[in-house]
C-alpha cells in the first residue's frame, strides 16, 4: 500500500506562490550582480596597492567575488520579501 501523501503536499496555491518568490529572487538577483561587480571594481580601483595589474584585480574582484555575493544576497533577499508580502496578503 503506498503512503500517505496528504501532509507532505503543499496546496498549489503554495506551489504557485514559492514559484513566484523564485522568479522574483532571480529579478533581483541579476542587477544586483551588475551592481556588485561595480562596487568590486570601485573598491579595488580605490584601495588596491597593486600598481602592476590593478585593472586586472579589479574586474576578476567584481566579476568572480562581490557580484556572486550581491546577487546571492539579492536573490535571498528577493525571495524572502515577496514570500512574506504574498503570505501576509492571503
């Protein structure tokens, strides 16, 4: 005899809204992204002490290290926010 699903299912109201707390982490994740990658450059072009690839550090810096991190925080907080502002409208 298979199992009892019926605690274990979410409504597909529920699945509808998690889909939607997603999507919008992910729209907020990509200028996040673009505006980490900037604030990496800034911050590297600003404090760097390296004088032989400064431009170089920079853009690895943004691209591969506070953009991630920006857009990771952005797509958390995306999600969360719209989670709670659709489960407090319900």
């Amino acid at each position: 005899m298979p199992p009892d699903h019926d605690q274990t299912t979410l409504p597909a109201g529920a699945v509808a809204r998690r889909l939607r707390a997603v999507l919008v982490g992910l729209l907020v994740a990509v200028p996040c992204y673009a505006g980490g990658v900037l604030l990496g450059i800034g911050l590297v072009q600003a404090f760097s002490d390296n004088g032989h690839d400064r431009s170089v550090e920079a853009a690895m810096t943004g691209a591969f290290f506070v953009g991630p991190v920006a857009a990771v925080a952005g797509f958390v907080c995306g999600a969360l926010v719209f989670a709670r502002r659709s489960r407090a409208a319900v």
